[in-house]
C-alpha cells in the first residue's frame, strides 16, 4: 500500500513535525511519500493519506484510508473541525493532551496516541552545567499572545531587576517588531539555517517558556534533546515532554482562553494556562540559583526519559503497528467486510 504524508507547506512547525514523523515511518521500513497539502481531487485513492494541516484546512481523499495528523493548542476542539475529522477513518493525535480534547470535543472514529519522535531531532549536545555570568535563558516561538513572551518579559525583569545578572533572548519571526525593555533582553528576528538555531541552545543556560497552550512544544523538546534545563509549565502537550523533578515547573492555573487567531478557532469552554510574571520570576530565579550538578541532574533525567518515550525506535514500532492497522481495514474493505 502506498503511504503519502500530505504536509500543510505554509505552516514551518508543521513541515519540521512531518519530517520527523517521515523519519519513524522510514525507521519502521514503510516508504512514505511527501507532498505538499492538497484537498481531494488528484490523488489515487488506493493509498494511505495521513493528512497534517490545521482544522479548517482537512479534507479527506474520497475512497482512500485518511488519517487526520492533528495539533491542537487549547483544550476544546471548534465543532465544525470535529464534524469534519468524523469523515476521516482515525486520527494521529501528538500528545495525551490532544488525544483527550479531541475525544472530549466528540470526535468519534478512533484517535491513536502517535507522537513524532522528536528525541530525533538533530541538536548540538551542551557539555557541562556552569553557568556563564550573566545566566542566559533562550526562548523560541512566533511573536503571537499565546506564547505568552508578555508575561515572560513582565517575569523575567521581576526576576532580575538589575541589568547584568541575567540575559534573555528571544527567538522569533522576521514579522516582529517589538521593542526590548532592556539591554540584557535581546530579540532575534532573522531567518537563520536549522544549524544556526540549534546551536543557540547550547549557546544558553537553560530554556524557558511562558507559553500558555501547546499540543506539543518542539522548542521545549529540542531543549531537552540538547541537554539544557527546561523552565515551563506542564500543561498541554508539556505534560508528555518532561516530568516534575525533571526541569523547573512554572505555577499556572487554567483560565478561559479570552483571544483566538481568528473567530473561527474558538470553541465554548476552552481554557489556557496562564502563568503569571510572578510564579515565571519565582521559576526563572530558582534554575539560575541552583548549583551545576542540579541543573545537569534534572536536564538528564528529562533527556532519558524523552529518548524513552519519544525516541526514534518506539515511534517506528508505533508506527508500524498503526500500518497494521490500517491494512488489515482495506483487506477487510477488499473483502466486503463491514468495519
């Protein structure tokens, strides 16, 4: 059976997700073919579609098997997104938080827990734990409200009030225009190669975000990946990423998420975790104060569990047990068999 990955082109976290997700499928000995996202119409329909876009955006192949590849932030799905992944025959979800929205906001055909095995991802590995002087946090994402690097910024300067004992740097796209409140807080908007911003990882002392939704977090998983200790809260798609004990938890509690991208995204009920810049500074200010064997001690254990659970060896045998999945349906469809 062919298997054709149809990747959302336009959206960058999603074509690294599915490159991930192609090197499980090649570790599992399955040839996976990629192709930019494109709605039904001219592709064959005795293949497998996995489909990875966001919700408005799925449509199934009419008479192939199609698996919906779903990432979702908040934790209530829209309606009109579920009645469409309802068409689909299964859906991938990336973390035990999606798989629980969408089975909370009615999807009803089987959703599989199926992560991308980001322990993968090819990061320079950061040796030892001294910190540098000043302590240096990286945080990585779009300059959107969700990411909260608001509250960051309000924590971090609460944190450290005096210019000089910290340094923060902020990852984002080409699109933003802030400006920084300080010289210790420095935005970098340029477009640089994959070996360039992962090298910032281990240019740092530890990882930090305020986020307040993610179905996953690949900049938290490449972190950990790159040995550095992590500072987020464990909420969302954090939850499967690292464990308490194993990086510096951020206090939160779950409030109505108030703002969506567009109208379209929101559904009755959602919720976000909000962090306030008090319990970010009170986060921030215990990982630069701890000694270097803590902060290597925690980084490991959170680095051998992702390698447990997100390496590339139990994704394949994931993935290889959903192929069987899925063609033991179409010999079943073949055969006339009801599903």
């Amino acid at each position: 059976m062919e298997i054709v990955f149809l990747i959302d082109d336009g959206l960058p976290s999603y074509v690294e997700a599915a490159r991930l997700y192609r090197l499980g499928f090649e570790a599992a000995g399955l040839p996976v073919q990629g192709e930019p996202y494109a709605p039904a119409g001219r592709l064959p329909s005795d293949a497998w579609f996995l489909h990875h876009t966001i919700g408005p955006r799925f449509r199934p192949v009419p008479g192939a098997y199609n698996t919906a590849v779903v990432f979702h932030e908040w934790d209530r799905y829209p309606s009109g997104w579920t009645a469409t992944l309802n068409g689909f025959d299964s859906v991938w979800a990336p973390s035990t938080f999606v798989r629980e929205t969408l089975l909370a906001s009615g999807v009803t055909v089987p959703v599989y827990l199926v992560p991308p095995p980001v322990a993968a991802v090819s990061v320079p590995h950061k040796s030892g734990a001294d910190a540098q002087r000043p302590f240096r946090f990286l945080s990585i994402g779009e300059p959107h409200f969700r990411k909260g690097f608001h509250l960051l910024l309000e924590g971090f300067l609460a944190a450290f009030p005096h210019p000089g004992e910290a340094t923060l740097t902020l990852k984002v796209s080409s699109s933003c225009t802030w400006t920084v409140p300080r010289a210790d807080v420095v935005v970098v908007r340029e477009r640089l190669s994959d070996a360039t911003l992962r090298a910032l990882y281990v240019e740092h002392d530890a990882y930090v975000t305020a986020s307040l939704g993610e179905g996953l977090g690949l900049p938290v998983a490449e972190a950990i990946v790159a040995g550095l200790p992590v500072v987020a809260n464990r909420w969302g798609g954090h939850r499967d990423l690292f464990e308490t004990g194993a990086g510096w938890d951020i206090d939160y509690e779950l409030v109505p998420q108030l703002f969506c991208s567009e109208p379209s995204f929101f559904a009755a009920a959602q919720r976000c975790a909000y962090s306030s810049p008090s319990a970010i500074a009170g986060a921030l200010r215990a990982v630069a104060g701890a000694s270097a064997d803590e902060r290597a001690r925690r980084a490991a254990r959170a680095r051998q569990r992702l390698v447990n659970t997100h390496g590339l060896d139990r994704i394949a045998s994931v993935i290889r047990d959903q192929y069987a999945l899925v063609a033991d349906s179409a010999r079943a469809a073949a055969a006339g068999v009801p599903q």
